[in-house]
C-alpha cells in the first residue's frame, strides 16, 4: 500500500503532460534602487507577524496526513523560498495565464488547494504517494497550477524547458515523497541530500567534464 504523504514532507512533483520534474530557477534579483529596497523592507515588515504564526502553525500540523481540499503552501527546499503567484505579471511563453515564481514572504498568493486529478478521489480523501493532484490558487479560484504548451527556449536555462504557470487550464502532476520532516535522523544521508566525493589520495574532488545540454 502507497504510503500518504503528510505536511512538511519534501516531495517532488512530476508533470504527466511534459513527462519530467518540476524544478526551479534561483532568482537573481537583487534591487538597488531605493525605491524598490524600501518596498521589499516595508513588505518584510508586514509579513513578519504572519510569519512568526504561520511557522507556529506548520510545526503544529507537521506530520499529520494529506488530505484532498486541503490548503499548502509549497516552498523550494534549495533557496527557501515560497512558490507564488504574480498579480502583475503575465507568463513568459503564454500572456494569457500569470507568471509562476519564487517569494520569500508566505502570503496568501503562495497559498494552493490540492485536488484530486480525476473523480475516483473526492475531498477529505487521504493523499499518497503516487497520487496524480492539481493544485488550485486560493488567491485566484478557479485558477491552477500549469504546464505551458511552448517550450522556454532561450527565455529558460534549457531549452527543452517549459513553464509553470496559473492557467484556467489545469495540468496534473504526479506527488512522490523524497524525506520526511528533519527530526532525529537529521544528520544522516538521504535520497536528495547534495554529497561532494573526494578522492583522499589524489587530493582532489570527482567532476563531471564537458557540456551539459550540449547541441
């Protein structure tokens, strides 16, 4: 039997549609002009508060199942960073559905409802590993989670790369959990921890040469 996946598992994301991994492109903003410092302060000031409850929160319901209906928020383990959606800004390969990013801050655009793929499941039911989920935008009902049909091409790291953004048009991703939340075994090895190998006679650390994505 699939095991369920619980809140604050480390999972990965799989499109059915594009056959391959959801990943994620760390953002180099880095503002200098004043105007735009005093913005991200006067917003980090303003979620500060949420946060500090929003933290109290997740460690009170870490660990607990997954059910359908229920509303998440999903962060990027690698840059600690929240999954949002841009009020402003429109998708890079499709101006008709919104842009998908990275957010610091856990406001309401970061918030998502995981649903069930198709109706053999229904709300309250439990989610497992394996199972195919959409997630709707709490922000923008109605809304969903999407693969684009364009490729990225030059706009994307890979050209082979396509987008995620919010669609009226839902895609559906498979979940399968990588870790279960940090605790006692914490210090051990596991499936998507980052290892570097080194070769104690030569001195020196395994590489990989050549390039990648090479056309």
């Amino acid at each position: 039997m699939a095991k369920s996946i619980c809140l604050g598992d480390v999972i990965s994301l799989y499109s059915e549609e594009r056959q391959g991994y959801t990943y994620a492109v760390e953002s180099r903003d880095n503002p200098t002009d004043l105007s735009k410092k005093f913005q991200v302060s006067t917003l980090k000031k303003l979620a500060d508060a949420e946060t500090s409850d929003n933290n109290q929160e997740q460690k009170r319901q870490t660990g607990r199942q997954l059910t359908y209906g229920q509303t998440v928020q999903l962060k990027h383990v690698f840059t600690n960073k929240y999954i949002s959606v841009s009020s402003t800004h429109t998708s890079q390969t499709e101006t008709n559905n919104m842009l998908v990013q990275l957010s610091e801050f856990d406001a309401k655009h970061c918030q998502f409802r995981m649903m069930p793929r198709y109706k053999v499941k229904s709300e309250g039911d439990i989610i497992h590993e394996g199972d195919q989920i959409v997630l709707e935008s709490v922000k923008s009902a109605g809304q969903y989670l999407h693969c684009s049909q364009r490729r990225l091409g030059s706009l994307g790291p890979q050209e082979d790369s396509y987008e995620m953004n919010l669609s009226v048009r839902l895609s559906g991703f498979t979940i399968y959990s990588n870790q279960k939340p940090e605790g006692i075994n914490q210090h051990f090895v596991k499936g998507v921890s980052v290892v570097r190998f080194f070769h104690r006679e030569l001195e020196a650390y395994l590489t990989a040469e050549g390039l990648f994505d090479d056309r």
